[in-house]
C-alpha cells in the first residue's frame, strides 16, 4: 500500500517483498542475544506528529512508525530475508481458490492492557478494517470485487475469513492488519506490539514503554524486547537530526539524505549504512479534480496526457540524481522502483531529458512559443506553481531544477513551500494547488497493497482521490487490471497485468516519477542486532532484538 | 565616533550602490545554474564559488541584498507611518482614543508574531511571481510591525500635546488638524526618525528568519533569508568558508544602520 511519508512527506507506496523475519531474526539475534542487555532507551526522530493514532488509518510516515512499534499482526514479513513469518498466527492456510484463509492463532497472548488475545479479536478487526465508512487505507487491497468478508470462529484460537473473490497475495496483506482488541476497555490504546505509547506531547515527543505482556522470548528464554523504552522525537529538520546523532542524543536515522550521508560517512564511516536502491520515489502530479478552485484553462492542462508527458520529458532526472542526491540515486521509469525485481516492467526506461521533443509534443495540443513564453492555444501563458513540504531541501532543490528545465521551454513554474499540515490540507480536502511534487514511499513489493493509489475509488489517488466512477478511460482499464491482478493467484498472469499497469501510468503520467533513491541510514555503534535493510522500517523493523551498550564516555558514537 | 560612523555611511554607500548596481556587476544572472559544478569553491569565474545548485554565489549575494535592503526599508517606512498615525493621534487627542490605541498595541505586540505570518503566508495565493512574494513578505513584515514604535510614538506625541507651546498654540484658536500637522508632527520627526532606522534591521532579521523556515522569498529570487538557510549546514560550512559571507555581510549591514541610527538618535534625544 502507498501511504503519506512525511519526510517530507510523501505518499507511502508500499510493496514490501515479504518475506519473513523469523530466520533473519534468529540468526541476527544469536550472535549477541547471550550478552544482550535488557534496559535502555532507543531514541529516533520522526519527522512530523502522526497524523493518527489510530492503527487502521495510520498513512502517514510518523503514524506508520508508532504503528510498526506498538501493533501486533498475524503474519509478519521479515524484512531482511523477505519471507513470511507467523507471529499471532501459529500457522495459517489459503484456499485453493484464494478465496479463504484460517488462522491458527498462537495461545497464550495477552494485549498489553492484559485481555486475552483471540479469533474474537481477529473477527473484529476484518470487521472495522471493512468498514467502507473508515476508509482505511489497509482495507482496498482485500476488495478485489464487492460482497463483505465473512468470518467463521471454530474456536478461541481458530478462524476462518472467507471473501468475495480470490484474493492474490492474501496471506501477505496480513503484514499491514494491525490486530485490534476487541474486549479490551480501552480498545484503542491495547496493542500486541513490543511497545505501548506511554506518553505524548504534541509537536514534540512520543515516549513508547515496553509491553510487560509481549509474548516473545530469546533464544535463551529472556523476554523481549530488550529495550525498556524507545523515544520519538519530533524533529522536521534533517540537519538537526543529523546534529543531534553526531551527538550521541540519538541512535538511529532510519532515512538518510544524501549529502548527509556523504557527511557522515566521512568522520564516522561504521555508522553509514547504504542498502542500495530504495523502493522509494519521488514523484510530482497535476490537481485534476473537477472542482478544485483553479481556472478551467489550467484544468484543460493538467488533463491533457500529451501536457504531462511533455513536462516529464523537460525535466533532467540525471542531473536531479548526481545535483541533489549526489549520485545515490537512480532516474525514475515509474511507479516502481527497479529494485522490484519481478514486478518492475523491464520494458520501461526513465525519460530522458528532451526540451525540443516536449516542446514537440506540447505542439499537438495547441501550444506554442511567443518569445520565449509558452502559451496555449487561447494565448493564456503557461504558468503553474508547484507546492511541497518545507523544511525538506532534497525536494525544494528537485523543484528549483524542475524550475529552471520548465524555464527551457517557455513555462514559469512558481515553487511553493508549505507547512506539513497545510499542504495534506491542500491535497486531500481543499484541492486548491495545480502540482504536488512529493515521495512515495513502497512498504510492499507486490501490486495488490498499491490499491489504495491505483483504483480510481481510492483516497490514495492523489490527483483525483475518490473519483465516483472512473474519470478517463485510462484509469476504467487500470481499475480492471488491478481488480484483475488481485483475483488470480498466478503469478504470471498477475505480472501480466501489472506490467500493462505500468505502460498505462507510463503513458499517462499520472503522476510524473523523477527519482528512486537509495536506502540510506545511520545507526550508532552502541546499537546492538541492528540488520539495516531496504525495505522500511530499514533500521528498527526487527526492534524487539535490538539492544543497547552504554554511550562512549565522551557521549558522542564512536568509530 | 564620527570616523566609525563615516566608515559606516560610506559602506552602506558602497553596499547600496553595489546591489543597485547589480544587473552590471554580478558575473551570472542569480539563477542561472552551471549544474556541471555545484558547490564549486571560490574562482576567477565564481568569485565567491557556486551553491548547492551551482548558481554563481557572489550574483545571488548581490541580488540577495537588493531585496533586502530595498524592500526593508520600505516596510520600515510603512510600519512607521502606520505607528505615526496610530500612534500619533493616540498621544496627540488622549482621553478614550489613546486608551483604546494603547490596548491595541499591547494586543498587537502580544501576537505570536511568526505564527501569524506563517498563517498568513499559507493563506496567500499559490501562484504568485517570487518578486510578488518577496514584496507580500516584507508588506506583512511592515503592516504587523508597527506597534512597538506606536507606543513610543504615543509617548513622544503626548509629551508634546502637554507642552507649552501647544498650549499656547491652542489658546490663540489654533484649529486641531493644523496643530497636528503644523506643530506636533514635525516636533515628532526625530522620534519617527529613529523608529524608521532601528526598523530596518529588525525587518531584515525578520525576512531572515522566514527564509530560514523557508517560508520568505521563493525560488529563485535570492534573499538574506533564503541565502542565510545555506549555512544550516554547518560542517559544509566550517569546510567552506566563503559560504559565510552573506551572514557577515548582513552582520557588517545592520551594525551600520545600528551606528548610524545611534548618531540619530542622540541628535532626537
């Protein structure tokens, strides 16, 4: 699924390769876990206050880390080795028709208010998950076709769900369900994760304790997680997070920037790490909702397909990656990044930057140069402003390039900076902007969690979120391909559909991708069982077996 | 003092004539990118090297203080007329209207300044040329930074309503507006004087501060605010010197107007 990261913030696209932890786990944890010392706080910032609390609408980058802290799931995919692995679920099995799933639940499991964890409490959370007035964003993938999910409990510890249609990937979509008491008193603060959110101070800190009823163990029986406490602190700059790790009053920077990483990894190379090409991107798009308050001739633009590949085609994605990412990039070709090995269209190649063809293409629709001003047909000039989230240089400086490449064929692009808060206000509920250039970060390999972005129904379809019924023909075939790829269980022909996904978005450009960066992170020596990975969370996903060695004495991470 | 004020007359002299100038002396138009070398280091072409996106930095220097220092002083002088009037006529007729002008300037000076302006600005229309933005920042800068010198206004004003040439003024029929403006006025000019002086430096820092935030002046017009966010970084700094410069320049500015408007200030007292 593609959900909002704030890191500026972005849409979260997320195709996590599943796999599973269990194995990396153990095998990271043996090493160490004889020596492994249980106490100590892990602190890390987050780069803007969760936008919810509430696991079923976490979309955010901020929410989806005290999300992956505090919640427990059935199945987990280990992000090292990319395989499933059981963790409230003992054991599970998919029907042949990929049409049901039971669960086989683990006994013994408390959430971390004390209830007992059960098929109950599973029935319940597929219910609120289903709940078309929720909206959440975890729920599109499981709608392959309409008709609710049905759910059959043979015992406290067992469980049926049985939906509409098959499914693909069903028992991989289970990463992103976040179990959900159903008994509990306080309901929406009882969580199966490692951790619990003991305090809060909005803007400014999350302070999560440890769940005294988390139901792993070590190898050597010792309760996990080590850690007593991890604190997340809110902290928008990078250059200050940075500042505040080269310090020592931090241990982890989860994503890296470039130029800090380069930075960094001058005086303090064993605390870089760079897991290669990232899953994310960095994309812009046109407002194309009907009634956003922007002029009609503007709309006309954005909705022409020959106007958006011509803008895609002006803009220099190689000197966007050697420029800003200093090289820790590579040129975007779409919606996924080559990093996905099976689901990237090899097919597909980053546009090249080609000022004369763009201004080529921007001919068949009418527009025209006038000294130096590109105008359309009706001789207004094309002029537009771009907005994204203060505070993240990396974008202002895509933007600046996007400006000057715009520049070359006659259009003024006007930047736009813009608080976090105002700008997801902007994009989701008042629709008054023209271009959002934002990233999307992937948490899932496979195409079936990108639902919530790719159907036209779905909140998640930033340029025009929620469409009643399919605005162009374009996205009616993407909706089919998609409700199609997610209903068969071969793989083959899942890819096939995917791949013709791929060229349509190529084709119409949607959103515009400019780069795929590499997964960049930091992580202090005194950090224990760290296994930096590219799949988010890169440096904490297996938290619960991380651990802590006093601070060197003169406080700061040494080498 | 009166060399170091003369030194100081003399470099704003230079600096304005200089950044007035800058259509002929800067090397590169300021947004131009040489993107075959950014973050270049200080040459025969670049005197003052590149910026992260190669823009020449002595052009943007350039460029940068033209905005600043002729847009400050302009919202300094809206700011001072807007406290003149207020302000003025709040110490000149007393009674209800004073006291009802004081307490909107207390309500005025207990703003959260920077909340406001954040606020203001995101309310702004998106798509507006940077040379509009800049000027919408320092409007706002001059329209919401009247009230402390408003209460100094009041004060100076109702000091001269109390005085005995006013009084004498009033006795001989005097009609009220040409009082206002024949004799309380001008005896206030040296305090108005100051308040425009002093008013520049903190509209500047002000700018500078919403650059830092990234909420001044847009891409690609060059600002102090927007220069000033190059030096976040500071171990790219501390490895590049040069790239202080626009903090030193803006520091050698304002501790100029400081000396300058000292001299003035001792002259209205």
């Amino acid at each position: 699924m593609i959900r909002r990261s704030l890191l500026p913030l972005a849409l979260l696209a997320s195709c996590w390769l599943f796999v599973s932890a269990s194995n990396a786990q153990s095998g990271a944890q043996s090493g160490a876990q004889s020596s492994a010392q249980s106490g100590g706080e892990l602190r890390f910032s987050i780069q803007s206050e969760p936008k919810s609390f509430d696991p079923m609408l976490a979309d955010d980058d901020s929410s989806e880390t005290v999300r992956y802290l505090t919640t427990g799931y059935l199945i987990r995919l280990n992000r090292q080795t990319q395989q499933l692995q059981p963790e409230m679920a003992a054991s599970w099995k998919v029907s042949s028709t990929a049409q049901s799933i039971t669960f086989e639940l683990r006994e013994g499991v408390l959430f971390s208010d004390g209830t007992p964890f059960s098929a109950e409490d599973v029935a319940f959370t597929m219910r609120r998950l289903m709940d078309p007035a929720l909206h959440s964003p975890f729920a599109d993938p499981f709608r392959s076709s309409a008709g609710d999910v049905k759910t059959e409990i043979k015992n406290p510890h067992s469980i049926t769900l049985q939906f509409p249609a098959p499914v693909a990937n069903l028992e991989q979509l289970f990463d992103g369900v976040a179990m959900l008491s159903a008994k509990s008193a306080h309901s929406d603060t009882a969580g199966l994760g490692p951790f619990v959110v003991s305090e809060h101070k909005a803007g400014s800190y999350i302070l999560l304790k440890r769940n005294l009823n988390y139901w792993k163990h070590d190898a050597a029986g010792k309760p996990l997680p080590y850690l007593d406490s991890v604190r997340l602190d809110v902290q928008q700059n990078r250059d200050l997070d940075l500042l505040r790790f080269r310090r020592g009053e931090t241990e982890l920077i989860n994503t890296l920037v470039a130029d800090s990483y380069d930075r960094l990894a001058a005086d303090m190379p064993s605390s870089v790490h760079d897991a290669g090409p990232s899953f994310d991107t960095e994309q812009i798009w046109f407002n194309q909702v009907p009634g956003a308050p922007i002029p009609d001739y503007k709309k006309a633009w954005f909705r022409s397909q020959n106007f958006r590949r011509a803008i895609s085609q002006a803009i220099n994605r190689a000197d966007m990656c050697r420029i800003v990412f200093s090289g820790h990039a590579t040129p975007a070709a779409g919606l996924l990044s080559p990093a996905n090995h099976f689901w990237f269209n090899q097919n597909l190649h980053a546009e090249v930057a080609d000022g004369p063809g763009a201004l080529k293409r921007l001919a068949a629709d009418g527009f025209h140069l006038d000294k130096d001003v590109l105008r359309d047909r009706d001789g207004h000039a094309v002029e537009f402003s771009i907005i994204t989230n203060t505070s993240n240089k990396l974008r202002e400086r895509l933007a600046v390039l996007m400006q000057d490449d715009l520049a070359k064929i006659g259009i003024r692009l006007n930047v736009v900076t813009l608080d976090f808060p105002s700008l997801i206000d902007r994009i989701s509920h008042s629709f008054d902007y023209e271009a959002c250039l934002l990233g999307l970060v992937n948490v899932d390999l496979d195409p079936s969690t990108q639902m919530n972005v790719w159907l036209s129904s779905a909140s998640n379809h930033q340029w025009n979120p929620e469409e009643k019924t399919p605005a162009t023909e374009w996205e009616a075939e993407i909706d089919k391909l998609m409700r199609a790829q997610a209903s068969t269980t071969d793989n083959k022909k899942r890819k096939e559909y995917f791949d013709r996904v791929q060229e349509i978005v190529y084709e119409q450009a949607p959103f515009i991708y400019l780069v795929n960066k590499n997964a960049l992170s930091a992580i202090s020596t005194s950090v224990h069982n760290a296994v930096p990975v590219v799949l988010r969370p890169q440096t904490y996903w297996n938290i619960d077996s991380l651990y802590l060695t006093p601070p060197d004495p003169n406080g700061r991470h040494g080498e | 003092m009166n060399r170091i004020r003369l030194v100081a007359v003399v470099f704003l002299a230079l600096t304005f004539s200089a950044v007035l100038l800058a259509d002929f002396v800067a090397p590169a138009p300021y947004a131009k990118q040489f993107r075959e070398a950014p973050n270049a280091a200080p040459s025969a072409k670049h005197l003052l090297g590149t910026d992260d996106l190669g823009r020449d930095a002595f052009s943007r220097l350039l460029y940068g203080s033209r905005v600043s220092l002729l847009l400050a002083p302009a919202a300094a002088l809206l700011s001072t007329l807007i406290a003149a009037c207020i302000g003025g006529l709040a110490g000149y007729l007393g009674g209800w209207f004073e006291r009802a002008a004081l307490a909107a300037t207390d309500l005025s000076l207990s703003l959260p300044w920077l909340f406001l302006l954040l606020t203001v600005r995101a309310l702004l229309p998106l798509n507006i040329a940077p040379i509009a933005s800049v000027t919408i920042t320092f409007a706002l800068l001059g329209v919401l930074g009247w009230s402390s010198s408003g209460r100094v206004i009041c004060s100076g004003a109702r000091a001269i309503r109390q005085s005995d040439f006013v009084l004498q003024a009033q006795a001989l029929g005097c009609p009220p507006h040409r009082l206002f403006f024949k004799q309380v006025l001008p005896n206030l000019q040296p305090v108005l004087s100051a308040q425009f002086w002093t008013s520049i430096p903190i509209f500047i820092i002000a700018e500078a501060n919403l650059g830092v935030l990234g909420l001044g002046v847009s891409e690609p017009l060059p600002s102090w605010g927007n220069l000033l966010r190059g030096l976040e970084n500071w171990p790219e700094v501390k490895a590049s010197p040069w790239k202080l410069m626009p903090i030193v320049l803006l520091v050698a500015v304002v501790s100029c107007f400081q000396l300058v408007f000292q001299k003035r200030e001792n002259l209205a007292s």
